[in-house]
C-alpha cells in the first residue's frame, strides 16, 4: 500500500509521465475531460493542492488510463534510478516497442555502440533482445528493461573488443 503522501507523488509523476507525449495544450484538454479548471489541475501538478482520489479517477479516466495504472507507472519513475533514459524515452508511450528501443539505445551508447544499424526500431522488434518482450508484455518496467540492455551491451561490446583483437593479432 502507498502511504498518502506517496500516492500523490505517485499520482503527480504518472500524470506527468502521460501528459509528456500528449504535447502542447494537454493540462487544459486533460483538465476539461476531467472536469475540473486547468487552474486546479495545474496545483495539483504542482503540489500546490492535494486532489481527492474521485478527482484523481476522474484524472486517470481522461488520460485513457485506469487510475492503478497510473499510480503504479509514476511508484515505478519514482523508485527507479535516476537514470537519464528514464527522463530521455519518457516522450514515447510506455511499454510500447519506440520506448523499448529508445531504452536499448541508450544503453548501446553508454558502452560506446553508437549509430548502428541494429539499434533501428525495426531491427530490435525483429530480433526481440533479452527483456523486450517482457517489457512490451508489461512483466518488467524501464529500469528492469535498462539494466538487463546494459548486460547485453557491455556483453556485445567485450565480443567486439575480442573479435578486433583477433584480427589484430591475424594481421
């Protein structure tokens, strides 16, 4: 169970972790499907007002959203690392294959695996790295999904490092 004062932390990140993507204006489209003034959404997102939980139901149902949902996914930001691929793939819809891959992406380019063909949407939706099916299956979050792509890529770079001295050592 979340404590009161977590739930709203939880509640305000989850919030704000759907209204990203939903671009310019979302507070105010939000806020009227939701029935309440765009003034008092806005002090709930800032803390400034604490929102009864029929208001915050009222919130999650016009993200398209159940109100668990929504809790569970703001506790996941907020008790995951703070990694910056959280706040980076944050614009694209969690669990969806975008996020995944913007998510392994980084994780490539941590170890220093960049621009490569193989880190493409389409070509890691057709290879299914370790976790991606998990995370699309909602199983894992993004901090799971993070440190198991990490594994994978510093395991991939350390074959890229061997292979490269083997040819080195041919030549």
């Amino acid at each position: 169970m979340i404590r009161k004062n977590d739930l709203q932390d939880a509640f305000v990140a989850g919030v704000e972790t759907k209204l990203i993507p939903l671009g310019w204006g979302a507070q105010k489209r939000v806020s009227k499907a939701a029935g309440i003034t765009p003034g008092y959404f806005n002090d709930i997102l800032k803390k400034r007002k604490r929102a009864t939980e029929d208001t915050r139901r009222k919130i999650a149902r016009a993200l398209d959203v159940t109100y668990e949902e929504l809790l569970k996914s703001g506790q996941r930001l907020i008790e995951g690392p703070s990694s910056p691929v959280t706040k980076k793939c944050l614009e694209h819809k969690e669990f969806s294959q975008e996020r995944a891959c913007c998510i392994y992406q980084h994780a490539a380019s941590e170890v220093g695996i960049v621009d490569s063909p193989f880190f493409m949407a389409a070509s890691l939706a057709r290879i299914r790295p370790p976790g991606w099916v998990d995370y699309l299956s909602r199983e894992i979050g993004d901090s799971a999904l993070y440190e198991i792509a990490r594994k994978e890529m510093d395991k991939l770079r350390e074959q890229i490092l061997q292979d490269e001295n083997r040819k080195r050592a041919v030549l």
